[in-house]
C-alpha cells in the first residue's frame, strides 16, 4: 500500500461528507474498541486484592498507567517509518494509559463531570469539519455562535450588552481579565509596554495561577497582592480598602482587583456588592479616573447565575432539600452586586458538562476588543458586519479550535437557564447524599459542613501509635492516600479521590489539618455512595493493620497540592 493510499484511511478525498462522517464513526468505535480492549488485558493481569475482591471486574476512574521516565522514553523515539495498523491501534491505546475516566462511578478526583452526549457530538463534528474561528470568513457562524454564548451568560450576570472570548482554559480567563485591566487603566502600556507602578490585587483563596498570570503578561508575579480573608472565605473589607490605600500612598495604581467566584476546596465566593462599593469608594476618594477592574473568577461558580434572579418561593420550589437550598442562597446572596463587575469567566467543562476545553471569558460590554489589541485598530460598527469580523485582533491565538463554542451551544440551548439550575441543585442534592453515607459508616469525619459548595472533605482518625512512626500526621496521610493512587493507576476499580494537606477547616488558620476531597460531579443512589465509603474505608483499615503487623518508618513527602 502506498503511503498516498495510507493517508487516505479511513475515507477517500472526494468521498461525500456523510461517508466520511460514518467512517469518522467507525474509526473512532474501532479506536475506543482497542483501548477498552488493551485496559482490560492490562486490568486482567493484576493479581486479585483481598480488600476488594471485586475490583478487577469492570475498568476504574483510570485506565491502567505504567510508570516511566519522560527523558528516557524520548531518547528511544527515533523510528521514523511508518507504522503499521496493529501498531497505530495499539498508539491510541497508549495516549489513554493512566488518563482518568469520569464515567466511572468511582472518579471522585475533581470537577470533572461525564460530558453530555448533546456536546460531546457538537464537539466532534467541530472537530471534522476542521473550521477555524480566527474569523468569520473561516469559521462561518463560529464567531457568532460565539458570542451568544457570552452574550446568554452575560444577562444572567445582569450585562445586557455583553461580549466574550471562547479560550483553553480558567488560566485563559484572568489573563484577559488582567491584560484588559492593564490596557484601561494605562493605555499607552499597550505600544510602549507596562510602566511600574500598577499592581493587582486578589483574594487569600484565589486559584494559584493569578501570579502565574501577571507573570506571563510581563506585570511580574510579585506584583499581584492577595487580600487576606475571613472564616467565611471572603476578602476582609478593611483588608481590601486598606491595601488599595497602601498601594496609593506607595504611588502604586491598582489596575484590578481578581474576586473569587467560588473555589474547588470551601467554594470561598466574594460579597460582590461589597467589592463594588468599596472599589467605587476608593476611585471616588482619590479622585481617580479608572476604579480598579473588577474580575470574578467564577469558572465554577457560573452557573449559580442560572438561579440569579429566583424569589424565595422559587428557590424553594426549584431547590426542595433545605441543606442545599441554604448554600445556594448564600451564594446567590452574595452574587447579587455582578452586575456592577467588568468581567468574569466560565469552564463549561467544569460544570456544564461539556468536554475539554470549553472556556469563556465574559465582559460586561465590547470595550475588551479594544483594550486586548495591539493599538492600531479600533472596532466600529463596520467590523460587526459578517465577512468584516476579525476576533485575532484581540484574542491570544490567532489559529483558534471552535469545539468548546459548539460544544456549550449545545448545552445551553438543550437545558437552558432552568436546565442548568436544577444540574446545580443535582450537584448539592449528590454532596449531601455522598456526606450520609459518610455519616452512617461511622469511620470518618466531614470537615467541610461551612463550605458553600458539593465537594466534601473528610478526616480520617488514623491511630496515635502509628502516628509516631512518621514526621507528621500529614506525612502518614500522604502515605495512605498513595497506595490509594496506586491501587487506581494500577487499574483496579477503587475510589479516586485526593488529598488537602494544609486543610482550613472553616478557612481558620488555627484550624489546620490533613483532609482528602471528594467531588461528587453526578447523582449516584445511596447504595453506591455506601459502596464507595466502603472502598475508602477497607482501604484505610488495610494499611493501619499492615503498619502494625509490619512497623516502618514513614519519611516526609514532598507534596504539590493537585487541587486549590
């Protein structure tokens, strides 16, 4: 066969688009048929676990991993001919060694949900066709799609007239929340560069990649400031007029202050009136021409907007349970001032169950495609006219995937405003179900109850006397939950599930512990909740009476938390 005919599997050039979309079809069946195929052989090799015998009987949260050395395996990949059929089957199930599986019940890792059929096909045939959304006379209605998406998020915040970018990611989000901050409140830093007097400011509990963030966008990562919080997980508001006063009196301009929108771990969620009012009071006092920008990272907390504009009697109809209608009021309670913020951000793939990567950044109006450009263009009406529609004058790349825009279009219009609030009353109703399963077996102990969102973290009462064999209580912890990680990436169908060293219970820093997370993502009945703590729990008492029966020392672990 030659290498013409090679490359022309699985469909011929000129064949029709529905034969190629079938042979797409039958590709892809034959992919998944070799994957499921080599992770049972691999699964099947594993040698029986007294703890749970019944572990190898269907695929876990992960598919088999293998250990290796990435240098290693590089200075072996040196054959350049082509491969054959067998070999190309056996690639693809090699790209999946290791990756986790959220359609297993037992993927308790993160926030990562089991996307819908709905967008998962949206996203595929995005991916067929092959468009690009760079512009509309390449991505056709892309564009437009696009920006209802942004535009239907944007009235739930209460933004008429918003606009947005459909990005790779949360990381995405704050560094065009920041880059425009950056362009408003200097904007002749666009041509000439950053001057050194601006910083930023964000919350104690805001996700790591703020300074990783204003790093890549040249501000330096010493320049973003994180406002100590509460108990209750918000900014202080002393803390935050009284470092925006500080870094006047420095002569430093604050260009934006970056709110959280709900967290993985205690789901901390600014008071979004308060921020306003002070941020408005601080510009008003100083006399300033621009308030600082105001962000809300809300990729996981967007979708409390679905319920934005609910009276009590609806809440109470839409959200029967009163555990999870308390926390969703709450949230909602201090979501109400997001419609004075200038943008915010959302991971479809988070909770919207779409696939990766399905990211938005929204913004309050279009002053966004002005701030992030180069300095040379300005929009009009004109380039709101189709064929005239550029968005690589604004956007971070120029070559530009449409699946994540297809993908949430789909979702949206499928479940609607409504849809989405009763996922999201799913997703309490899934915690509160997982918590009394933890509460009838008796072993372990919820830390968590304050938090505001689905995830739960629990405390596992491990024995003084095998304590004292290890550095620390989080250095025994560590140690459990790797044999808990290994068991999984072995292959044998078992929890996943992760670890909080350094845990604030209540966000109290005298309150500090070792806690492991668990993120319910889909409803499960009681009966599987109890299997799962079970699992957990029979794991837990194997290594306990393994440490007894064989003592050793537990060194310290190095450890670089996966979830924040």
């Amino acid at each position: 066969m030659s290498m013409l005919q090679r490359l022309a599997i699985p469909s011929a050039p000129d064949a029709p688009p529905p034969e190629r979309l079938r042979a797409l079809v039958e590709r892809t069946l034959q992919l998944d048929r070799h994957v499921q195929q080599r992770a049972h052989a691999d699964q099947a090799a594993l040698p029986e676990l007294a703890l749970a015998p019944g572990a190898r009987a269907g695929l876990g949260p992960k598919y088999p991993a293998r250990a290796f050395d990435y240098l290693a395996e590089l200075e072996r990949g040196d054959d350049d001919a082509p491969a054959s059929e067998a070999a190309l089957l056996d690639e693809a199930a090699r790209y999946f060694r290791g990756a986790i599986r959220p359609q297993s019940p037992h993927s308790l890792f993160n926030m990562v949900p089991e996307p819908s059929v709905e967008a998962t096909a949206a996203a595929w045939l995005a991916t067929a066709y092959n468009a690009n959304s760079l512009m509309d006379a390449f991505g056709g209605e892309a564009l437009l799609i696009e920006q209802q998406v942004a535009r239907r998020i944007g009235r739930w915040a209460g933004w008429p007239q918003a606009m947005g970018i459909s990005c790779n990611g949360g990381k995405f989000t704050i560094m065009y929340a920041i880059k425009s901050a950056l362009s408003r409140i200097a904007p002749e830093s666009i041509r000439e560069g950053l001057p050194r007097d601006l910083v930023i400011l964000c919350s104690e509990g805001a996700h790591y990649c703020v300074e990783h963030a204003a790093s890549l966008l040249g501000l330096g990562s010493g320049r973003c400031l994180r406002v100590p919080s509460g108990s209750d997980g918000r900014m202080r508001p002393q803390a935050l007029r009284g470092m925006l006063d500080e870094q006047h009196a420095r002569g430093n301009r604050v260009a934006a202050i970056v709110c959280c929108g709900g967290t993985t771990i205690n789901f901390n969620c600014e008071d979004t009136a308060q921020v306003r009012e002070i941020a408005d009071a601080f510009a008003r006092e100083r006399g300033l021409a621009e308030r600082p920008y105001l962000h809300l990272d809300s990729v996981i907390g967007w979708l409390y907007l679905s319920l934005l504009d609910a009276e009590d009697a609806q809440l109470r109809r839409r959200v029967p349970d009163p555990r999870s209608r308390a926390r969703i009021a709450e949230v909602l309670r201090r979501l109400r001032g997001v419609d004075g913020f200038d943008s915010l951000g959302v991971d479809f793939h988070k909770d919207g169950l779409c696939p990766y990567a399905s990211s938005f950044f929204v913004a309050r109006d279009r002053r966004f495609m002005d701030e992030l450009g180069d300095g040379s263009y300005r929009y009009g009406d004109k380039d709101f006219q189709y064929g005239q529609f550029r968005a690589y004058r604004y956007t971070f790349e120029n070559s530009r995937p449409g699946q994540g825009i297809l993908a949430a279009w789909m979702n949206l219009r499928r479940l609607g405003r409504d849809g989405y609030g009763d996922y999201l009353a799913g997703l309490h109703d899934a915690r509160n179900a997982l918590a009394d399963a933890l509460e009838r077996h008796g072993l372990f102990r919820v830390l968590n109850r304050a938090s505001l969102g689905w995830e739960l973290v629990f405390e596992a009462p491990f024995d003084p006397e095998l304590i004292a064999l290890a550095p620390s209580y989080q250095d025994l912890a560590l140690g459990f939950m790797q044999e808990c990680w290994d068991r999984v990436n072995a292959g044998y169908d078992l929890p996943l599930f992760s670890i909080v060293p350094g845990y604030r219970i209540d966000n109290d820093p005298a309150a500090v512990t070792t806690g492991f997370l668990l993120y319910p993502m889909q409803p499960r009945s009681d009966a599987q909740w109890d299997e799962a703590v079970a699992h957990i729990a029979a794991q837990f008492h194997d290594f306990q009476a393994r440490l007894r029966t064989q003592p050793r020392a537990l060194g310290a672990t190095p450890f670089e938390k996966p979830i924040r």
